[in-house]
C-alpha cells in the first residue's frame, strides 16, 4: 500500500531496532532510524546488483518530490546509466570547479604556453601575474572570476601608471580564462 504524508509524519521506529523501512511504491521507501531520523531511499538493480539511491530526508523532502526524485532516477535507469554513479560524478565535477582557482589553472596555462617562448619572456610573465593578479583573484574559483573582477584588476594596475602592464596583465587573464574554458568538463 502506499504511503500517505500522515503515515510518512507519524511513522516510528520500533525500539531495540536499527530502522525500519517503510515502503511505497516501485522500490520508493522510507526509512525510520533510531534516532528519529527519516530518510528517502530508492532500491533498484544495475548490472545484476541491487543498489539504493538516497533520495533526501523527511521532511524536507516531501514525499511528492521523492516521488518524482525517484521518477527522474529510473529515467537515468531506463537509459542505461546508473543514477548513483551519475549522481557522484555531478557531485565531483562540482567540488573540482569550485577548488579549481584562477591561480591553479594559470599556473597550468603558463607551463604549456610557455614552450616556444623565451624562458625571460615566460618568467615576465608568470611574474606580472603573480605580482599583480593572483593577490586580487588568484585564490577565487575560476568559476566565479567576472568580467568586472578582470576589469578591476587591471585599473588597480593602471591606477599606479602601468598602463601597458594593464592591458597585458588584462590580456594574459582572458587567455587563462579561455584555456579553463577548454579545460571544463562536459555537463550530461
């Protein structure tokens, strides 16, 4: 039978037990801890293993949404993915662009640029940025840099009259910018 919001508000866990799973419908449960806890969980089967998927925890997570949290699940399914799988590796690339800093991606900017240069011309310009733009936005996530922190930069440059090393401090930013662009993972 399955599970009202009333049941899922007054479920309990019996005492001397772990937990106890209440079910729902297609595989959908809710599980009752000790402690109090409830939580969402979806029981399905990938390349001949029984898995679950955690899908939230009550109540805020109604049973509507892991109605549908689950729906979206078995359509990962149905395509031949596993939803856990895909869940971590979103979970991953995320954690990956924002520890990503500009500083870390143009230091891996300047070492494959830097091959048919001069190595004066290359340590000029690792040196202009380590002077002039990682102290402002080196330590932010190359996903959150704006045009306008960019721009910033460069007129704290130009403001002390260094306007030719503004403009190149500006121009070496976008190329950096451009080489994480190309170093992005692809979103499914």
């Amino acid at each position: 039978m399955a599970l009202t919001d009333t049941a899922c508000k007054n479920a309990t866990c019996p005492e001397g037990k772990p937990a106890k799973r209440y079910p729902d419908a297609e595989s959908l449960y809710l599980e009752v801890r000790a402690n109090g806890g409830k939580y969402w969980f979806w029981k399905y089967r990938y390349a001949s293993k029984e898995k679950r998927l955690a899908l939230g925890v009550y109540p805020e997570v109604s049973l509507k949404e892991a109605r549908l949290a689950k729906n979206d699940a078995r359509r990962v399914l149905k395509v031949g993915t596993d939803p856990a799988q895909q869940r971590r590796e979103k979970k991953l690339s995320q954690r990956l662009r924002a520890e990503t800093t500009f500083e870390g991606i143009a230091r891996a900017w300047w070492e494959q640029w830097k091959g048919n240069r001069s190595t004066r011309h290359a340590d000029y310009v690792l040196r202009r940025l380590e002077a002039d733009v990682f102290p402002d936005i080196g330590a932010s996530p190359i996903t959150s840099i704006t045009a306008k922190q960019l721009l910033g930069v460069s007129k704290k440059i130009e403001a002390r009259g260094a306007v030719d090393i503004a403009k190149r401090a500006f121009q070496t930013s976008g190329q950096v910018l451009r080489y994480a662009v190309v170093l992005a993972p692809t979103e499914n």
